[in-house]
C-alpha cells in the first residue's frame, strides 16, 4: 500500500488578495458553479453545445471537467491561445475545452502512444517543449499517479513551459480524502474481486501533499489560488451508489440517470470542503487568483459520517453478494425484470407498428390524390403511365 499517510488535515496557506486596482490583464475571480450570482460573462461556456456532453459524463469526470472550463475560461487567454494538457490520454478533457472554446490551440502529452495529431508521447517530469511554449498548462487528476520522487521536477516542467498559467488539480492528501478512496477500493475489491485499477495506484503512491505542491508552484515566481472540487462525502456516497448498481444488473441501466441528475441539481452546490479534490491555479505574472470564501468544515465530523456510512455500504454490498449467490431468492427478481424487458418491447413494436401505419395511409391519401390530378389522367391516357 506505500507508506502510511500523514493522517493530518493538511491546512493550505492564506491565498493572497489582488490589489484594489489590478492589472487589465488579471484573471477575474475564481468561483464555484453556484458561488457568484454576478459573474463576467466570461466564465459561462460560450458555446451551448458544450453542457450538453458534459452533462452526461460521470458525476466524478463532470466536476473536474467543468472547474476546468470554469477556470480557463476566467483567465481570458485570449484567441488562439495555446494549451498544454500534461497527462491528458487520450483527449477527453482537450476535446471538451476545443468544443468550449474552438479557437484554442490545444496539445496533449501522455506517455501511452497515440496517433492525434494534436499529441505529443513524453513524461510529465521531462517535457519535449521550449520555455514559455504554452500560453496555459492544465493537468487534471494526473499528479497523483507520478512517483512521489518525481513530482516536484513535474511541476517544475509545467511552470518552465508555461508562459503565464497553471491549472493543477488532484486529490490530496487528508484524513477524508484518504478514508473514501481506501473504502470505495475495498468496496470495490469485496464486490468484484479485485481492487480499482486507479484508486489501488493513489493508495500506492500516496496523495500528494497540497502545501508542498502550493510551495513548489510559489517558489516557481506563481501566485495560488486554491479551490475545492467536488466533497468528500458526496464523493463516497456516489462512487458507493454506483459499485452496488453494478452488482445487481438489473440497476446498471440507472447509473446515467443517477449521473445526470447529480450533474444538474448537486454539483454546483458540491465544491465544499472537505474536499475530494482540490485545483491549484497559478499565474507566473504575479496576479494572484482570487478563491471564493468557502466556509470552514469540520473534517472530524464528516469522517465520522463517512465511517456510518462505509458501515451501511458495506453491509448492503454483503446482503446484495448474499442474494446473488441464493438462486431462490434472486430468481423472481431476474423473472420481474425480464417480464419488464419484454413489455418495454412489446410497448416499442406497438409504436412502430402504429407509426407504420399512418404512413402508410398517408401514401395512400397521397396517391388517391395524385391519381385525381389532371395531368396524372392525360398521361395515363397517353399511355405515359
């Protein structure tokens, strides 16, 4: 499992205010989803056709997706503006922003191998670029499964080809963070048989450290803005949701519905701490973003009501293992479902047939029509027809 983590809530360093008159070029503030009711236009998506896509992501994939949209869009880079997306295999993050923002420049570096175009093979702590080669460097989720040792050169690569921002998210560590994501791969482990592929990498390498990361980023000439992404509890408990619906088939058909609803009437509310994740945004030019106020929680209190929890889960995860392995006991509620499969069938074959129907006594309507028509008639008589 790696070494122990800290177990200390990791406490971030006050984010510094902007002066009262910033430069015309200063980020405008960064806020959450439902923080700011007078944001500058600048921070909605421009293009409509964006949230859509974004909607139906998982609830985990929309939250740092869409701070990712929020933040870049804030920073008014201005048209054009190039982007590099450090870990970003294979481009969904990249393909998200270019439909946000079409006129950027955006290109991806990963280690796997991939054919795009836009996508450059390499390291993350050895990046192939000249300095200042990117208007902006993004990075989500990526940090955490680079080798401790390796980390602090990875940032330092992102602020050396940076030419003024940087946007760095990734769970860190904390009492919080670190029990959800031990629970859910024991969870995962009990109801599958083996461990999450991601979340066993994280316990073995450990979370990076917040403040350490922060310094790294400071002492690179950046000022920080810091902003949670996505609590802790709302993490568990929709991570737990969605392994239990895997475990009865007949549940995984809910999961999108589960995700959208979560997506559209939770997650603007859902940047509280403690945090799941958190967003480091760094400005070379000295520009300090500014974080929203976000109320102080008592991360022993949420622990406490995530140990309950993990309880509640995993006792469902046994009674629901216990069921699948009773052949009586399960047999009428795969007999229900199928029986509800059948008559959603049915139901559809019914629609058709009625659609069918009526286009057909259209056509018919129509040709009873044409055959009425005087120029229908004269080339039938001239034996046209």
């Amino acid at each position: 499992m790696g070494k122990k983590n800290k177990g200390k809530r990791q406490k971030t360093k006050p984010i510094p205010r902007p002066a009262p008159k910033p430069a015309p070029d200063a980020p405008a503030a960064l806020g959450a989803p439902a923080v700011s009711k007078t944001r500058p236009a600048s921070i909605h998506i421009a293009a409509p056709q964006a949230a859509r896509p974004l909607e139906l992501l998982s609830f985990d994939v929309f939250q740092r997706f869409s701070a990712f949209h929020r933040i870049v869009g804030m920073l008014n880079a201005g048209k054009g503006a190039s982007i590099l997306d450090v870990g970003g295999y294979p481009g969904a993050l990249t393909d998200s922003l270019l439909t946000a923002f079409p006129d950027f420049k955006m290109t991806i570096l990963d280690k796997p191998v991939c054919n795009r175009p836009d996508y450059v093979s390499g390291s993350a702590d050895a990046l192939p670029f000249q300095d200042g080669k990117f208007d902006i460097v993004i990075s989500s989720d990526t940090l955490e499964h680079i080798p401790p040792e390796r980390r602090a050169v990875a940032i330092v690569e992102m602020l050396r080809v940076s030419r003024r921002w940087i946007i760095l998210g990734a769970p860190f560590q904390s009492p919080c963070a670190s029990f959800v994501e031990e629970s859910i791969n024991t969870l995962h482990q009990k109801c599958f048989g083996k461990p999450n592929q991601w979340l066993a990498e994280h316990i073995s390498n450990v979370l990076p450290d917040l403040e350490e990361t922060q310094a790294i980023l400071e002492m690179g000439g950046a000022a920080v803005g810091i902003l949670p992404n996505g609590s802790s509890l709302s993490w568990f408990i929709m991570e737990s949701a969605q392994i239990l619906m895997e475990v009865l088939p007949m549940l995984s058909p809910i999961k999108p519905a589960l995700n959208l609803g979560f997506n559209r009437f939770w997650a603007a509310d859902d940047d509280a701490e403690p945090a799941y994740r958190h967003i480091l945004v760094a400005d070379k030019a000295g520009h300090p973003p500014v974080a929203p106020d976000v109320p102080a929680a008592d991360e022993k209190a949420v622990l406490q009501k995530l140990r309950a929890l993990n309880e509640l889960v995993l006792s469902m995860a046994e009674q629901m293992l216990g069921l699948l392995s009773d052949p009586a006991a399960i047999s009428p509620i795969i007999v229900t479902r199928y029986i509800r499969q059948m008559e959603e069938i049915i139901a559809f074959q019914e629609k058709e047939e009625r659609r069918l129907r009526e286009a057909m006594e259209r056509q018919e309507v129509y040709l009873s029509r044409l055959r009425k028509s005087f120029l229908y008639r004269l080339l039938n008589k001239l034996g046209l027809m």
